[in-house]
C-alpha cells in the first residue's frame, strides 16, 4: 500500500524523512530520496521497526 504524503504537513513531512533516513542509516538499509520500491520486505520492516524504537526511546526520555 502506497502511502499518502499529502495529508502529511509540510514541515512535519521534511522531519518525517529525515527521520526516516537516520532509521535506515543506523540499521545499515540505503534509502535513496524518492522511491525505494526495490527494498526487501525485510529492510522496509528494520527502517520502521528503528523508527518505532527510536520514538519509544525518546518517549521514555521524556518522561523522566
């Protein structure tokens, strides 16, 4: 399912994909900008299980 960037703000829509880009580059998985229809299910499932990771960690840190 594509998804649909264009409900997203456009300021939140640039952090999203920077966000997205530091996940991928911390589990070793090369986004390019644009499409990245070529990744495996598997390093499409890593960038977003980092991402979830990420914001739980920063959840967390919050929190304290």
């Amino acid at each position: 399912m594509a998804s649909n960037n264009n409900s997203v703000v456009p300021e939140a829509r640039e952090a999203l994909n920077k966000f997205k880009m530091e996940a991928a580059s911390e589990v070793g998985v090369n986004l390019k900008q644009g499409y990245n229809g070529d990744l495996t299910s598997r390093e499409a499932g890593s960038v977003g299980g980092q991402m979830v990771k990420n914001m739980i960690k920063s959840y967390e840190q919050n929190m304290k």
